[in-house]
C-alpha cells in the first residue's frame, strides 16, 4: 500500500473506531440499561472491526459508490456504513452526495485511493500464460480448473480485499492459482503448499521465466500441521481440497493455522455440492468449531478439465450410452462444477478439536470417498 494512502486509512480507521465505540455504548446505555464497562467490553470482545475488515470495506465502497448497495453487498449495519463514508471524507479520500435512492453517492474518490485498489479488469486479458500440460493425478484427486473460472474465483476474492500488499497462501495448487495472482497483481507473498512434485517443479519454471519472486514454494503434506513459520501469517487462504470429510477437515484445519488470528481474515474453499449435501452439518459444525462463518456461497463457479477416462466419464458413459449417445457426447455430458464456499475468521474461543483432528488425519486417505474412517468426526465427538 502507498504510504500516503496507508497513513491516510490508518487515521480513517481510527476516527471509524472511536465513533463506532461510542454509538455502540450510547444505544447499549439508552435502549439496554447496560453500563459504559459493559458496553465497551461487548464492543472489544464482539464489535470491533480489524483494520483488515475496514480496508475490505472501503474497497467495497470505492467500487459500488452507493450506500444501498454497499449495505446490500456487505455484512454491515447502516449507521457503520454512514460512519465509513464519514470517516474517509474526513482524511479527503473521497467525497459524497446524499441521494433519494442510494441514501449516499460517492461523486469523487481520490486518485491515491483508486490507484491502491487491485484492478479486476485485469482478469479480462490474456491470461494464456497459465496453459497447462500436466497429467492429474487421481491418487491425489486432481482436476485441473478452466482458466476462466480461476479467473472467477479472483474476481471472487477481489470483492472482498486487494490481494496486491497481502500474504496468500494456497493450499494445493495443480490449477497454478498462484501464477495467475503474482503475474496480475503485487502481493507481499504468495506461498504455495504442494506435494506433487511435478506441480512445484511446474511453478518453479513458471516463476522463473515470469521473474515472480513473490511465489513460495514448500513441499508439504496437508495431512500434517503447517511448519512453525508459516502458521499465524497469511491475510488471505485459498484451497480446492477432495470434497470428502477428511479432505476438508485436513485443508480447514491447515487453513485456519496459516491465518492470521484476526477478525475478519479471509477462507476461499471449493467444494462440489453434492458431495457436501449428506455431510453439511458435520462441515458446518468443524468451521465453526475453527471460528470461521460463512460469508457467502458462489454455487458453480468452478468449472473443471475432465479428461477422458477419468472416473466421472466413466461413471457418465453407461448413463449416455443407455441413451444412444457416443464418445463427444461423454464428454460433453461430463461437466463437473464445484461451489465457491468464502469463510470470515472471528477467532473468540480456543479451538479444542484441533489435536484429535490431526491425529485423525495422519496417514489417512483423504482422497477415498468410500472411507468410513470418519466415524468420530460424524458422531461429534470432537465437538462435545
């Protein structure tokens, strides 16, 4: 971030911060009967917004430029939205107009602060540099996503903060996410963890010819905890796991140790829905055991490579064939979508599942979609 803008958000935010405490003790005082203690200890402990979730916001801002949509569009009150507009007028980030319909139209941003948000546009150009000649592996579940839905899902992440000044880590990438985010944008690092040694020696040529240093690369097995260095550090997570328990539990579990323990840092997971459908509430129990909510679900984003062969043709074929179609007809019948699940960390209570998770996890097959070594885990023992 340039530091003119830096230093000019910082003192938004603290101007956001002392006006938002004390709304929030005046209506706890006048409409609850609580005290000014009580009220700032529930604001501390459940209100208060990161300068992550601020930042988040006023790029929101600057692209819709309407106070009803910001409102629509983001998990915030009204009077916290009027305060945010408030806030950056007040340090000449922007100006406004009241307006009958939006409530508030941003009329001027100030180029600084245009400048400082990550352009989605350009996700629009070439993107052929991320053409892929790399056979999947389906002992390690791998399909390889079309390029436009990577495409989508950084679209995805740029609603919600600049990658460009964060730390990212992907959790598996045979997709080269990490190529795509480095070649468009500025991050402070990307770090990819992989097993597949074909996919780092892939990256590390594609790093090399692009000159992004910015890209990481560390050989490590998901099913283990994060070396020591790299837990606690990231802004931002992104994961494509196998959509069994196992899988997700393994990718959670090793997204949530990278992040920073924050309110308000970020989870993008993939997961078809269907394969999801009968173990929902046995997901939805494990995120929130990790404090993660669940800040939207985009359902068909991602949009995979089938190739021929692969278990979902064949498992397709009969069905086509009883049909009277051929060979194209599989293939084209084949489609396989996942959904965009994006994860919001509000880090409150200590995770107490975390160790009988990783035990459950090392040397598991989190890739066999007929295991039934998830016993624990489906009858909530580790969230009793």
């Amino acid at each position: 971030m340039p530091p003119p803008v830096e230093e000019a958000l910082s003192r938004a935010y603290e101007m956001f911060l002392d006006w938002d405490a004390a709304s929030n003790r005046e209506v706890a005082v006048r409409y609850y009967g609580k005290t000014e203690d009580w009220a700032d200890e529930v604001w501390e402990a459940v209100h208060r917004v990161s300068f992550f979730e601020f930042k988040g916001m006023v790029l929101r801002l600057i692209r819709l430029r309407r106070l009803d949509l910001l409102l629509r569009d983001s998990p915030i009150l009204p009077d916290r939205g009027v305060r945010l507009v408030r806030a950056l007028r007040e340090v000449g980030l922007l100006d406004f107009r009241f307006d009958g319909e939006a409530g508030i139209v941003v009329t001027e941003v100030s180029p600084s602060l245009l400048g400082w948000a990550d352009d989605p546009s350009l996700l629009d150009g070439d993107l052929s540099f991320l053409a892929r000649d790399l056979e999947v592996s389906l002992e390690l579940d791998q399909l390889q996503a079309k390029i436009p839905s990577l495409a989508a899902k950084l679209r995805e992440i740029l609603r919600d903060t600049n990658v460009s000044g964060e730390r990212v880590a992907v959790l598996g990438d045979d997709d080269l996410f990490s190529v795509l985010v480095a070649r468009l944008y500025d991050p402070e690092e990307v770090v990819v963890f992989e097993l597949d040694e074909r996919v780092i020696s892939r990256i590390e040529r594609l790093r090399e010819e692009m000159g992004l240093g910015e890209i990481r690369l560390v050989r490590h097995d998901l099913r283990e905890p994060l070396p020591p260095e790299y837990r606690g550090r990231f802004d931002v997570f992104v994961a494509d796991p196998p959509y069994t328990l196992l899988g997700m539990a393994a990718f959670l579990l090793r997204g949530w140790e990278s992040l920073v323990k924050e309110r308000g840092r970020l989870g993008y997971v993939s997961t078809l829905q269907d394969e999801w459908s009968g173990l929902t509430p046995y997901c939805f129990e494990f995120l929130g055991s990790l404090g993660f909510s669940v800040d939207r679900v985009v359902r068909g984003l991602g949009d995979y490579v089938v190739p021929e062969g692969h278990t979902i043709t064949d498992s397709v074929a009969p069905e086509v064939e009883a049909l009277g179609g051929g060979r194209e007809d599989v293939l084209r019948c084949s489609s396989y979508r996942s959904s965009l699940y994006v994860l919001r960390l509000y880090p409150r209570r200590p995770l107490s599942a975390k160790g009988a998770v990783d035990a459950l996890l090392r040397g598991a097959d989190i890739c066999d979609y007929y295991a039934l070594d998830a016993g624990p885990m489906l009858r909530g023992e580790f969230w009793a």
